[in-house]
C-alpha cells in the first residue's frame, strides 16, 4: 500500500470514527428524549400542584416542600434556608467536577389569579396567580436535575448536577442574597430558562434594575383649620416625581424610570405627616443604573428640603444586567434544535385559538410554538430584569424560552396563567427540561468547552471585576409581599 492509498484509508476511517460517535450521541439523546417524554404527566402534575398554590415571594413554603420531596426521593442531598431566606435551598447529586447549576423559581405574583381557561375568569377566594410561570420553570428544572442524575448514576460518570431554588425573583431578588453569600462561586456553568411564548435559546442580556422605595414624613394638621401648621408628606412625593419627571429629558435614550404611590394619604381634609413612593430605574449597563439612582436620590433629598418634611430611603431589589456568553449559548441552541418545539393537540389548538381572540397577536398563530427561533447574539439588554443577571456575572450562565403559552402571549398577563395551568404549559416545560438535560450532559462530556466559557466570562466582565450587589448589605425583604397576601 502506497502513502496515498494509506492516507486516504486513515482518512476515512477517522471520518467514519466520528460520524460514528456523532450517532452514537444522538441516538443516546433520543434514548433521553424518550425517556423524558413519558414523564411529562408525572412533572405535569407537580406543575399543577403548585400552580394551584400560587404562593408568593418568600412565603413559597408549600411549594418547596414539592419540590424538595422530590428530590430527596431521587437522593438529593439538600440543605435549605440557606442565604438567610427560609424558601431557599440548594440540592445536590454527584461528586467532582464538573458542578453544573440549574435554577429554579415558584413564586406567583399578586392578584393574578386565573382559572385554566380561555376566557378571563378570576379563581374566586384566590389573589395570587402564576403569571411569570414559576411553577413551570421550577418543576422543569426539576425534572431536569433528576434526568442528569439518572445519567449520572447509569454512566458512573464524574460530575456534579446542583438545583437552586430561587425564591421571590418577582421583586424579591432571591438570587442575588444567594450569589452575595457565594453560593455559586464552584460552579462551572449555570443553565437556566423561562417560560414565554415562542422557543429559543439566544445569547442574550437583559436590564439592570434597581427599586428603591422613598418615605417622606411631615406634620399632620387639619387641612382646613390650620394647614400652615401641618408639612405635607404627599407634596414631598409629589415634588420628587415632578423633579424625575423633567430628569427624563437628561437621561440617555434606553434609560427606563418607573414610579407608583404605594401611601398618599387616607383623609383630603388631613395634612398627611406619611407619604411613600416606588422607584425602578433601569438601563442595560449595572454602572448607569447606579448613576441614575444617585440623580432619583438626590431629588428625594431636595424634594424633602423644599416641602420642610424628611426623607429616607430604602434599595429593595438591585439586579445586574446578564452577561451573554456565547459558548454556552451555542451548546443549548444546539440541543434545543434536537428537542423541537411544541406541538399542539387539536383540543389545544382550539384552546390557543381562542384564547388568541384576547389580544393582539402580532402575526403569529397557534403553530408558531412548534417553532424554534433562529439563534441570536444579543449583546445590550431591552425588555425586562431578572436576579438570573448577578449570577452570569460571578458564573458562565446561559438560558432558553420555552413556548408555555400560546404564541402572542405576554408576562404577567392572565392569559399566561390559564395557559401555564393547561398541558400547554406542562409540554413547553419539558422541551426546557430535555434542553436543560442534554446541555448539562454534553458540557460533562466536553470539559474544553467549559474552559472556553469561563475565558469569555472572563474577557467581557474585564479583569477588574469585583462583584458588589447593586443591594448594598442589606438583608432579603422576608416581608414584602406580606401586605398582598
């Protein structure tokens, strides 16, 4: 045998060597995929349990008792109330390296609450509805950390699969306590995902946010007899969003300022001596969001000194914006491919074709959620916040969307809720679990690509980075919403 004929022998069999294992890999992952799909009424169940439940931040003791009951019988190890928040708690299946983090949310939002049907239908007796889908992306997650512990288990492969669960990511900002108290600072990835109406997997960003609550106090006096005895606590509210509204000329065009009077005054005929105000200040870069807040702050101390009343001030939530990182982005992309969208019984079509009758759907229809969006680098944040941005900055962290609702539907809407309560939801909540599954495995099976994320991780923060949360030191708010409940 000649050198060339010897070349191209090797040469063929070194391709043939790696489409062998290319189908060797996909044939497992449809072994995965499989196996996955038969438990979709199992973790559709669990879904609906805590959609019934509703809890909401920081009061989500019912259903972390689901999910940790779960998990203790696949032979978790789990240790809870960890960074000083009871409804928090990391479950952990493996050992060595790599450590793989999947998060997990479950708390609702306040009066919210919808039945499972495609009209507007309160639950009567109930407030709360999951109208973020956290009962869908905790259970999700869920049944993805049990796949990758079976996988774990039957391979005898090395690896650690650890499941966080988040609590009162809806204002309560239970990721950052836990990123401050170093919880993810082992791992070496971080997968997440988010319910939504179409599915994809882009390397994206978000906004950096930071809410603030403003009380003013005066002197009370009656309104009509002596008001020049009283100091209106509600002018110094009022005096400090005229002052942030005029600042909106002055700030840079992606800045976002939202406010709500959450205490005016009880009685017109009394001088309020309390008044309190909501702030969001937003903006893709975590360094402009601590610039603008500065601005609102300074207001507040002004609006105080013109009205004679006294100001405090109270940070409540401060979230970073994400941090794309491309490498593992391209990971789970790829598998979402594999996995697929949803597709639609004809009794779930009539249920999203009516429910679309709701809104405006923006040219899609009920069969856009068997669809997976082409992949996208989305380097500057628009749209909303999330704790998920803390994380991506100390960790390489990446996530996905998965079509829970009916295509067209938005967050915090009761359409989100009634379709999240559906099997629609349960089936867009398993294509994130077998995502989530099969990125977990193949970066247990590539450690380079691992090691390529951490450098891009590195390289976008920059090499001054020193974490500091947007929060300052304060404590988790354990009784935020205990007023909405």
């Amino acid at each position: 045998m000649n050198s060339k004929s010897f070349y191209l022998l090797f040469s063929t069999i070194i391709c043939f060597s790696v489409l062998l294992q290319a189908q060797q890999s996909l044939s497992e992952k449809e072994r995965i995929i499989q196996q996955m799909d038969a438990d979709l009424q199992k973790f559709g169940t669990v879904a609906h349990q805590i959609w019934d439940l509703a809890e909401l931040g920081f009061l989500e003791t019912e259903s972390i008792g689901i999910l940790q009951q779960h998990l203790r019988d696949a032979g978790f190890i789990i240790k809870t109330g960890v960074a000083d928040m009871p409804t928090a708690f990391v479950a952990e299946y493996g050992s060595g390296k790599p450590i793989i983090g999947l998060l997990a949310e479950y708390d609702a939002l306040p009066g919210m609450a919808q039945a499972a049907v495609p009209t507007r239908e309160p639950i009567e007796g109930q407030a709360a509805g999951h109208a973020c889908g956290h009962h869908l992306f905790g259970v999700g997650s869920l049944a993805a950390a049990i796949h990758i512990k079976d996988w774990l288990e039957q391979t005898g492969s090395s690896g650690t699969i650890r499941l966080y669960g988040t609590p009162a990511e809806e204002g309560g900002g239970g990721k950052v306590y836990m990123v401050r108290a170093g919880l993810f600072d082992d791992t070496d990835a971080v997968l997440s995902w988010h319910p939504g109406d179409e599915n994809n997997a882009d390397a994206g960003s978000s906004l950096a946010a930071v809410s603030v609550r403003f009380r003013f106090k005066g002197i009370a006096a009656h309104a009509a007899g002596a008001p020049w005895r009283g100091r209106s606590a509600l002018d110094g509210v009022e005096a400090l969003n005229y002052m942030v509204n005029m600042m909106r000329e002055h700030i840079t065009p992606d800045s976002r300022i939202h406010y709500a009077i959450l205490n005016g005054a009880k009685a017109p005929n009394i001088v309020p001596a309390f008044a309190e105000v909501a702030y969001i200040v937003r903006h893709p870069d975590m360094k402009e969001c601590r610039s603008m807040l500065e601005r609102v702050i300074n207001c507040s101390k002004a609006a105080a000194m013109g009205t004679e009343t006294k100001v405090e001030h109270e940070i409540i939530t401060g979230y970073f914006n994400k941090l794309p990182n491309k490498t593992l982005a391209e990971v789970m992309y790829a598998n979402l491919e594999i996995v697929g969208g949803v597709d639609y019984t004809e009794e779930e079509r009539q249920f999203a074709a009516n429910i679309m009758e709701s809104y405006e759907s923006d040219g899609k229809t009920p069969e856009s959620a068997s669809e997976v969006k082409p992949f996208e680098l989305i380097l500057k944040g628009m749209g909303g916040s999330t704790d998920v941005g803390d994380i991506s900055w100390v960790r390489p962290t990446t996530g996905m969307r998965a079509a829970t609702w009916v295509p067209g539907t938005v967050a915090h809407s009761w359409q989100a809720v009634a379709a999240g309560g559906t099997s629609i939801g349960h089936k867009g909540m398993m294509v994130a679990a077998k995502t989530l599954t099969l990125t977990a495995i193949d970066l247990m099976l590539q450690p380079e690509k691992l090691t390529a994320a951490e450098e891009e991780l590195l390289e976008r923060r920059g090499e001054e980075f020193t974490y500091e949360a947007l929060l300052g030191d304060r404590q988790p708010p354990l009784d935020y919403r205990l007023d909405r409940k």
